[in-house]
C-alpha cells in the first residue's frame, strides 16, 4: 500500500483475519466505490480538492483529534494515535523495533519510537513479574 501524509512510500500491509477491520479490504472497497485509478493520487480527493491548498500534515492531526471528541473518547487523540497505536500494538506481538521503525515510517534509532515502546516495555518486560 502506497501510504504517507507527506510522502508516497510502499508499506506492506497483510490482510487482517478479521475481515471486518482489514485495513487491505476497507482499502479496496473504498478504491472502486470512490473510482480510484491512480496509484499516486490523493485517497479522499474530494476532501483534499475541497479544503485551500489540499489536505496539510496537520489537517490529518485536527481530523483524527475532532473525530475523536465527536465519538465521545474522553482521551485526546492527535495524528500521532493511530501510529502509537501501530507501535504500541507490534510491541506487545512481539515485533523487532526495527521492523516497527520500518513500517511506521520513524528512523531506525528513533526517540520518539523508543519512547512508545518503554511505555510497553515497563509492563511487559518487568522485573517484579513473577516475584510479587
């Protein structure tokens, strides 16, 4: 899948076992219903052509955030949810960080990524574990 808020880049994405919440479905479906031919065009043309100067790193941020509020979950969501949830979701799999980093889109030795995974880690990966 060709995914970025600032950048095409190729990501693989596996299809789910749920289908239900398959990421790979939900992107097909959405491709023939909206008639997306090109692989390099935008996914939510529409949005993107409606709003002056097109869809902004940022205005990804506030869409996630606003959706957020109007579901009624009381933590705050930003742009960075969805990727600290990939991260998040990956640690607790199993998953190597330089694998995460990879399909994430962070750098290899990122801060930011090492920081999300500690979250995980100080959990999953404790000493008292066992002893008390």
């Amino acid at each position: 899948m060709r995914v970025s808020k600032i950048r095409p880049r190729v990501v693989p994405v596996p299809y789910s076992s749920c289908p239900s919440i398959c990421p790979v479905r939900a992107w097909t479906v959405w491709q023939e219903a909206a008639g997306l031919d090109d692989p390099d065009g935008h996914a939510w043309r529409r949005l993107h052509n409606l709003m002056e100067g097109g869809l902004q790193p940022e205005s990804i941020g506030d869409i996630v955030t606003r959706a957020g509020e109007r579901a009624g979950i009381e933590i705050r969501f930003t742009g960075h949810s969805p990727r600290r949830g990939l991260a998040t979701s990956s640690c607790l799999k199993g998953h190597d960080q330089i694998v995460i980093a990879k399909q994430g889109g962070w750098v290899p030795q990122s801060e930011v990524l090492a920081g999300y995974l500690e979250v995980v880690d100080q959990w999953e990966d404790n000493a008292l574990i066992g002893v008390l």
